[in-house]
C-alpha cells in the first residue's frame, strides 16, 4: 500500500523503492511527457493520456501488470499530437484542385528542346548547364572529400590509436569532431557557405566536401576498426615500424571496402547537389528555383526528368560498381 | 640463447595468463610447449617478441634485457625472431609474393617499402624461400587463393625471410586437417636441423609432441608444471598437465 501511495504522489517512485529503478523511471518519463505534451497543446481532452499512465502505474506498484495498457496510451497521445501539429488535412487537396491543375498542366509539356528538334531550348541550355553543375561538384566534393577522410579515418580508428595515452587522446578528438562535423546536414552548410563566398558552385562544393570528409571519415574508421587483426601482429612480429604495418597489414584489407563506400557517396553526393542549389549553392537546383518562384512550370517539369535520369544512371552505375567489388 | 624470468603477464580485465613462467632455450633445440586451451601457451610466445606486454618478469635473448627494449631496438630485436601463426596471418588479399616480402620489413626503410619498391637481392630471397616450401609456381597467386596448409608454407616462408635465429610456432598445425600435420612440422624441423634455427612451438597432440620435440616444457593456469624430455611424459605426466578428464588423441590415425 505505502508503493501505491508514493507512486500516487510521484509517478514511478513506487517501482523505484521496490529496487526496480529502470522501471520506475520509464513511468515518471512516460507521464511526465504525457503531461507536458498536454499542457503544451492547451487541449483539455489529451489529460486522459497522463490520467491513464498515472492510474496504471499505481496498479503496477501493488502489483506487477503488463506495461502494454501505458505504452499505448503514450503512443495514441503522441500520434494524436503529431497530427493535430502537422495540420493533417485531406480535404485541403481536394479544395485546391484548381489551383493544383494550373501548375500540374504546363507540367505535361517539359520545356527542354525546341518542339520538333534536339537543340536546347532557352531553358533547356539552362538544365542541361545545372546538371553539368552538379554532376561536377558531386564528383569533386566526393574525391576531395574521400582524400581527406583517410587521414581522419587512421587518427578515429580505435585499434590503430591505442598505443599510448597521446595517441588515445588523438583517437577521440578526431572521433569528436566527426560527429560534430557529420552532425551538420550538407544544406545547412551550404546556407553558411553561400554567406561566406557568395552565391554559387563552390558554396556548395565546400559544403558537400566538408560533410563528405565527416561522413566517409567515420565509416572508414569503422572498416579500419572492423579488419583481422592476425596479419598486424604477423607484420609488427617481423620488425616492421608502424607505417609499414599499416602499408601491409591494414590496407590491403580496407581498399575494396573504401572504394564502395566513396562510390556510395558519390551516388549521395549526386542527390544532395541537386537540391543544395535551392539554398544559392548552385547546381541544377539553383535554376530550378528560380523557376518555382516565377511560375516557369514547363522548365520545372524539365529540370524533374534531368534530375530523376541523373539519380537514376548513377543509382545503377553505383550500384554496378560496388557489386563487382565484393 | 632465450632465458625468461618470472614472466607474469595480468591482463586489464584481471585475467592472470602467466604466473611467474621461467625457462631456458638453448641454441639448436626444438622446443615445444605444452599445455590445455587457456594455460597461457599464446601469449608467452607473444610476450617473448613483445606482441603483448609482459606485466613484469625479465627476457634475456643472447644474453640482452629486451623487456625494455622500444623503438628501433626492438624492432631489430623482432627481426631476429621469426613467427608462425594458428590462423596464418596473410594478408589474404595480398599477393603471395607480398606476404612472403613483407617478411623482410624489418631490414629496409620505411620509404621504400610503403612506396612497394623492393631490392632485386630481396626478390630473389623471396622466390628462394618459396621454393624452399614448395610454392614458387604460386608467387603471384593471391593469398586466399591457396589452401590452409599451402597458406601456412608461404607464412613459413615469411618467416624465413628474416633469416631467424629463432623461430616461434604458435599451434602452427591446430587449424589444419590432421593428416597435414606433419608436412608444416617437417619443413620446421627441416629448419631446425639443416639452418640451425632454434624452434619454440606450442603443439596440441602428443605424438606430434614425441616425434618433433627435442625438449618440452608445460603450461597450467599460468604456470610452468613440467620441463623435460619428450619421453618423460608418461601417462601420469600426462594426467597432471591435462587434467584428470584429458584422453590421449592421435594427430594422425592413418
């Protein structure tokens, strides 16, 4: 009775002095959150979820139930309130339909060649000069970016750094500042970057790269981390310094592996470019905006089937590529 | 030529591997040591090149202290001792060639070597150390092309590129068919009698043990239980070091 009369004035505290403490602070989380979604959406009807956990849990401090009855009730409270803030209404489709056709229907006719030819339209020069863009700041922001990665890879791969205190020290800053720097998406990069060195190309190339080096730097590590350790001892056994154990021992086994994942990025780096435009980093994207904004939807419609044949090719060349590898 | 003394090794985890381990290894023998899974036989061996740490305790090779031993002075101290493994360790997608050259690391510089350039004086050692164990035809093979047993030559032939004055064999047959048993340990004796290497090897079976071993030493909990001669292990013997359940196995029942 006393486990019921504490869970009663604090959720979770009954199941906390029983010894169960992972519990006990499951509950107090669960309601606590329950409560603050409620009082933070102001409606009076979503108490029944905190009312509903508050109850269950009095029950479980007397005696242990299945935790199916609260776990659903913060689940239905959650998704309720996702909805209600989402604004999710069906109907608003429909209502506007109108305005949907008056931008879908110059859609249907791309404005990419001069009808009845294969020379460039006006905007077609355009789209064909964005997909140029991209697919070269892809390519460059993946080859750089993967060249500086390696170092990066060798100073977060915890098997080759813990040696002495120095180089474990080494070994979490660089993993430190991986995350830290994979943590930051590629667009918000580019957002900076644009008011660094202005509107362009290479707004965006710095910002692919910076996220490139980040993100292949951390997967790297991990294929570092993840090879036999049998061939390094073989090789430091024979007298080898480190350098040259990591010539002989680590590299062959990690090449195959850093190749597919590099191509792998190239394929991801090829997507973000398109849109990284939006943001002015150039690209494909940058025009693509420019025509959203002034309503030019035959040369949005274009710039759509230039992207998607551009994903597409390299979904499959990428694809291609890493399954010879393996 | 090798004196361990008191070797203890306690792992961070508080495992204690050796207990204060001490013997002699006299130039020319084939020493082997013996002794159950877990009774410390790797990382003596693997103490003795400093692959692992020793926690205290002192290793004398040619009469030098090596257990303080960093840097270019251990590395030289490493050149001298060569190292078979129960897995082998080549580099399996490496090229025969390269596993057997990479024996040689230790006598060049570390430029040339991670730029891949190699002596013709190194090369030709290469292919004669292949041809010692029978496989110069696989040179350009890839490693993992080969079988366990052909694997385990070329790591012989490693070996032998650092012209050893000693050779440590760590369960160098325990991953191979039984009936290969005796080809690895043949070209070791081989080794040992016609080259004058000094042989110390943990072995599993003990007919491999009788008919090898010139000298044996034996392994329990961390601890030395047995030095002497193959011949000495007698079925009693044999129960003290193995333990009470321990059966007798033939490595090879043809």
């Amino acid at each position: 009775m006393t486990y019921a009369i504490l869970s009663a004035i604090l959720p979770g505290l009954g199941q906390f002095v029983q010894g169960k403490q992972a519990r006990g602070l499951a509950i107090l989380l669960a309601f606590a959150t329950a409560m603050i979604f409620t009082v933070w959406w102001g409606q009076l009807v979503w108490f029944v979820f905190p009312a509903i956990i508050w109850a269950w849990n009095i029950a479980d401090a007397i005696k242990p139930r299945k935790e199916s009855l609260p776990f659903l009730a913060w689940l239905v409270m959650a998704l309720g309130i996702g909805a209600a803030a989402t604004e999710f209404d069906l109907g608003a489709l429909a209502r506007n339909a109108e305005r949907g056709a008056i931008i879908l229907r110059p859609m249907l006719q791309p404005d990419l060649f001069i009808p009845g030819t294969l020379t460039p339209s006006f905007n077609g020069r355009f789209v064909f000069e964005g997909i140029a863009q991209t697919l070269g700041m892809a390519l460059l922001a993946t080859t750089i970016g993967g060249i500086l990665a390696i170092p990066f890879a060798f100073l977060a791969a915890r098997n080759l750094m813990s040696v002495n205190a120095i180089t474990r020290a080494i070994y979490f800053a660089a993993r430190t500042f991986l995350n830290l720097a994979r943590s930051i998406e590629s667009l918000i990069l580019a957002i900076i970057f644009v008011k660094v060195v202005g509107l362009g190309t290479f707004a965006g190339f710095i910002a692919l790269t910076i996220h490139t080096t980040a993100a292949l730097g951390k997967l790297f590590s991990e294929i570092i981390e993840a090879i036999d350790p049998g061939p390094m001892e073989a090789i430091s056994a024979t007298g080898a310094t480190w350098l040259q154990m990591v010539r002989y021992a680590v590299i062959p086994q990690i090449v195959p592996q850093f190749t597919a994942l590099t191509i792998y990025r190239w394929d991801i780096n090829t997507r973000t470019s398109t849109i990284i435009g939006l943001v002015g980093g150039g690209g494909i994207g940058f025009f693509l905006n420019q025509w959203i904004r002034n309503g030019d939807y035959r040369a949005v419609s274009a710039s759509f089937i230039a992207i998607a044949v551009v994903v597409m090719v390299m979904d499959f060349v990428s694809a291609r590529i890493r399954a010879r590898l393996n | 030529m090798l004196r361990v003394e008191n070797l203890v090794k306690t792992y961070p985890n508080g495992t204690q591997a050796l207990r204060g381990v001490s013997f002699s290894v006299e130039p020319g023998e084939f020493l082997v040591i013996i002794g159950l899974s877990g009774s410390g036989k790797s990382t003596l061996l693997r103490c003795i090149n400093r692959l692992i740490e020793p926690t205290s305790g002192s290793i004398f090779f040619d009469g030098k202290d090596v257990t303080q031993a960093s840097g270019e002075e251990l590395r030289h101290y490493r050149r001298h001792i060569g190292m078979v493994f129960q897995q082998f360790n080549l580099v399996k997608r490496s090229s025969v060639m390269t596993n057997v050259l990479s024996g040689r690391l230790g006598y060049n510089g570390t430029l040339s070597t991670t730029l891949g350039i190699w002596s013709a004086e190194d090369k030709a050692r290469a292919i004669k150390a292949l041809d010692r164990v029978g496989l110069v035809n696989k040179a350009d093979a890839r490693a993992d092309a080969l079988s366990g047993g052909q694997q385990q030559r070329v790591a012989i032939a490693r070996a032998l590129m650092q012209e050893p004055k000693l050779l440590m064999a760590d369960e160098p047959v325990a991953s191979l068919d039984p009936v290969l048993s005796h080809s690895i340990l043949g070209y070791l004796e081989q080794l040992n009698k016609n080259d004058n290497v000094t042989v110390l090897c943990s072995l599993h079976f003990l007919d491999l043990v009788h008919r090898y071993a010139t000298r044996v030493i034996a392994l329990k909990d961390g601890q030395k239980v047995f030095e002497g001669l193959p011949n000495e292990i007698d079925r009693a013997k044999f129960k003290e070091i193995y333990g009470e359940e321990a059966q007798d196995v033939s490595a090879t029942r043809v």
